[in-house]
C-alpha cells in the first residue's frame, strides 16, 4: 500500500502528563497523522466520498488533545489512532504525538512517541463449489486470498443440495472467520478476483459453478460495528445469509457464539440455524 494521506502538525493545549502542574497548566501537544488507504477511486472520480476528509481528521485530533487527561502521551496516539482507523477505508494509520514542553530536566529539542496500528476488521465470508475438485478448490481459494484476510479459522467441509437452478451436483461448502485490513468493497474484489483465477462464470442464475465466494459480514453486530449497506452491488450483510443452512450450519461450527444483523435485530447464528432446514447437510 503506497497511498497516504499525511496531516502533520496539528496543535492544541492540552493537560495530559503525570505532574500536577502539567495537569493543572497544560501545555501545547502536536500531532502528526498519516494515514494509509487506497486512493485510486478518489483519483479517477474526484469525489470526497472516495477519500477521506482531513479536516475532519483534524478536528478529531483536537478533540483529543483538548479532551480528558491523560498521563502519557502513548494513550494519547492510541485515541488518535483509533479513531483514524475507524474511518471507512484507513487501512493503517501512523500517529506521533509530540511534547516539545516536556518536564525532561535537560535541554532538548522534542518528545516524542509514534504508533503504528492496523485495521482488523472481523469477516465472515461463505464458500462453496460443485464442479471439480470441490475440496480442493476451496482450499486453494483459501491460500489464493493471500494477505487480503488474516486470522483465518475454516468451518469444517460441508455437502449440500443446491437451492433452485438446473439440475446440478451437490455443493460442497465452507465458511471463513477472518480479519481484513481492507474496506468492503476492496475485499468483495478480491473475493471476486479468487473467484476469476478458479474460472467462475455468471451466465446461469443459481447454476453449478466452480467456485463461490460471498462476503457474509463486515464487523461486528454483537459491538455495533458491523457495515450495513443496502447497494446492490455490495448489501451488507448478505441478504440471504439468515435463512441458509449451509451458511448457519459450517458458521456455527467455527464460531459458536457469532450473531447476524436481520433487519434490525441483532440475532446469534444458533437461534437462526434452529429456525431453518439443515436436514440436508453433511459433514465431508
């Protein structure tokens, strides 16, 4: 990742230190954001929405240096950091809070303290295949996805019957417990990249295919953290995710405690697989 948008810096008093006269004082804090993300979309299209917006960056990095008091600037760029990072599209930010006032009892130039920190986003991605090499095929999709997912815990292999097209072989299907430091339409790409390299074509609706990779969700519903969009292109979560077994079923197997957002209630993944049909699943 080469893209980056750097603020650097923004100043404010503040009373963040561990002497009572630096509490009770204050000083002037500066700090230095650079933030990295995937610029491309903004470049081509010329739309703030594709970017992100520094000024509002830097009205957050006051708030912090104005805010409560802390004793050690390293809190101070974890706050920064993490709001930076809550930014849809920060894939990693890098904040240095300087204290060119420090108590340090010699002469000096500055203090300073940078971070370095890493969006890990929790995903749910479903996976399934019924030409081939099925297996195979989605153990190599796997490995293919390469650095776009970390973290990565696989359900067990499941069989079951495909749900409408033509006559067709039974899937088999899997579901991925990942992280992502991508945004969600960076990630559908690359599913949908994996899914080119497996020769993945969409000429039938609902027919056999050689590989299918579905972004299920992105975030947490249980922290109030997960994406929920209605684009076609990208509907977060997935749709339909709460009525397939073969979805429930191999999720609630990697991640017992997962919930899904359904309409406007937050429901755990167990609940949603009692309500469905799963006779027909079998372990492979």
């Amino acid at each position: 990742m080469t893209d980056r948008i750097s603020l650097l810096g923004v100043r404010a008093r503040g009373f963040h230190g561990v002497l009572a006269d630096e509490k009770r004082e204050g000083q002037d804090f500066v700090v230095d954001v650079v933030l990295h993300l995937d610029l491309a979309s903004a470049g081509a299209t010329d739309d703030l929405a594709r970017t992100i917006n520094y000024a509002e960056v830097g009205a957050d990095v006051v708030r912090r240096i104005e805010g409560p008091s802390l004793d050690l600037i390293e809190s101070l760029a974890e706050q920064v950091a993490g709001d930076a990072l809550a930014r849809p599209g920060v894939r990693d930010v890098e904040v240095t809070v300087h204290k060119p006032s420090a108590p340090v009892g010699v002469p000096f130039g500055d203090v300073a303290v940078t971070i370095h920190r890493t969006r890990a986003v929790p995903v749910v991605i479903a996976m399934g295949a019924n030409l081939g090499d099925a297996s195979r095929t989605l153990q190599s999709a796997i490995d293919d996805l390469g650095d776009a997912v970390q973290s990565v815990r696989r359900a067990p292999f499941v069989s079951t019957d495909p749900i409408g097209g033509p006559d067709q072989p039974r899937y088999t299907n899997t579901v991925l417990v990942a992280r992502t430091a991508l945004a969600p339409h960076e990630l559908l790409a690359a599913l949908h990249a994996v899914e080119a390299r497996h020769g993945r074509v969409r000429e039938i609706r609902w027919g056999a295919r050689t590989l299918d990779l579905d972004l299920i969700q992105y975030g947490d519903p249980a922290s109030g953290t997960d994406v929920v969009s209605g684009d076609p292109l990208l509907t977060l979560p997935h749709p339909r995710a709460h009525e397939r077994g073969f979805v429930l079923q191999p999720w609630s197997r990697v991640d017992p405690g997962a919930h899904l957002r359904v309409g406007g209630r937050v429901v755990p993944v167990l609940d949603l697989l009692a309500g469905v049909d799963s006779s027909d699943i079998e372990e492979v």
